[in-house]
C-alpha cells in the first residue's frame, strides 16, 4: 500500500501514517521500518498491514525514493 506520513517522533520512536486508499490513520514504530530513515511529515512511503489485538498496524515500511531531506 502507498500512504504518507501524518505524524513521526523521534524521541519516541513511532508515528502515524494516512493511507491514499483512505480509512483510518495507521500506528508505526521505527522497528517496522526498512533501512535507515528520517521521516517527515508528508513523506510518501510504501507498506504492509497487518491486524493485531490493539487494531491495524503498518509494517515492513520504505520510504519513497528520491524523496528530500527534512
């Protein structure tokens, strides 16, 4: 699936993105993610879903390339 970042915190470690398919705002944290990234808020990135006891969750995350530098 394809989305962008809604929201990330550094100190915490997680983040929210919106999924272009719509729906509800998805719960990430950095051990999820694929390679060394800086996210930004609005940055494109790719994803899997999963469901788990607390609700959807975003998974296996990569940021879109040739994206900038925040």
């Amino acid at each position: 699936m394809k989305g962008k970042i809604k929201s990330f915190n550094d100190e915490k470690e997680y983040g929210f993105i919106i999924p272009d398919s719509g729906g509800h705002d998805l719960f990430f944290h950095m051990r999820d993610v694929w390679g060394d990234c800086d996210f930004c808020d609005g940055d494109p990135v790719e994803f899997n879903i999963i469901d788990t006891p607390r609700g959807r969750r975003a998974i296996n995350i990569i940021k879109a390339i040739g994206e900038r530098e925040c």
